[in-house]
C-alpha cells in the first residue's frame, strides 16, 4: 500500500508541469490575430473606377494636414497619392491603402503626427503586395521607369509573362512587363 502510494505521488508530481504549462512565461505564446489586419491584407480585385473617389480622398487628406498644421500642401502630393494607390489596386491591395488615407485624414495631429493605428493599414497594404509577389512571381517596380503612356498599370520585373495582358518592355537588363 505504501508502494502504491508513493508511485501515486511521484506520477502527480510528475505530471503537474504539464497541467500548469500554460502558466508558464517561457512558453512561447501563440500572436495574436487582427481581423482587420487579415481582412485588409487579402488581395481584392483592382477598382480602377475609384480613381475618381481616391483622388478627392488624397485632397482631402492633404487639405486636412496643410490647414491642422499651417502649412500649403507641396506641389504634386495630390497627384503622388493617387499614383500610389493605384500601384497597390492594380496589385489588388488598393482597399488597405485607401483605408490607410481615410485614416490619416481623421487622426492627424500636428504636434503628434498620424495615430500610430493607421499603420495597420500601411502594413496590410504591404503583407497585400508580398502575398501579389509570392502568386505572381513579379516583383513590382515604379511604372514610371519603363511603362509609358497609361495611367493604370504596374511594372513587373520576372523572367517569364505573369499574365496574357502584359506587355514585355524592350531593352532592359532584367525581362520586365508592363501589365494593364
């Protein structure tokens, strides 16, 4: 009997650390999830359409910071905006990057800057463009370096034609696509 009852207490001690493992503050702890993050970081289908909404939402933005902060918005950061919001829609990420517009026009602080919250945008926009990376295998440059003469596409640098609307561009050092 006290055999039994010492084997007893060895198994329980034994077993105790796996019954509080949780508790314990080594334990690598799973990340947390945001579901806006997730929701922003899927790509979507390009809106070109919404150019139109997205340049008065750049304006606005940048009317809301040159007033809030005494200052004249700079000549062409109108036009920057949007050309950076349609180089993340036509990668399909153009939802998180006119979040993240909205978003910096409703927090701006002068004496702060945007809410730090708005980065959640910024950043699905980029998980958005990585995720465009790995399905299409092109890697997006500046439509401004090789692709001349429309206002709704992106360069792709990839050694094969990611899709049947691209366009190779002749006389680059690496195969690069203009794809509309």
């Amino acid at each position: 009997m006290r055999v039994l009852a010492i084997l007893v207490c060895l198994g329980a001690a034994a077993l105790a650390p796996l019954a509080c493992s949780g508790d314990d503050p080594e334990r690598p702890q799973p990340v947390p999830t945001n579901p806006e993050l997730e929701a922003y970081s899927k790509p979507g289908t390009p809106a070109p359409d919404e150019a139109d909404d997205i340049a008065d939402a750049c304006a606005a933005m940048l009317e809301h910071e040159a007033e809030g902060c005494d200052s004249d918005v700079p000549e062409g950061a109108a036009d920057e905006c949007l050309s950076n919001w349609r180089t993340n829609d036509a990668r399909g990420c153009g939802a998180a990057y006119a979040r993240f517009i909205e978003c910096r026009t409703q927090t701006l602080d002068c004496e702060k800057g945007w809410d730090v919250s708005c980065d959640l945008y910024s950043d699905a926009a980029f998980i958005c463009t990585t995720d465009f990376v790995q399905r299409t295998s092109c890697t997006p440059i500046s439509v401004s370096d090789i692709c001349e003469g429309s206002a709704y596409v992106y360069g792709c640098v990839t050694q094969r034609k990611p899709f049947p609307e691209c366009e190779s561009v002749p006389d680059t050092e690496s195969p690069a696509y203009c794809c509309f």
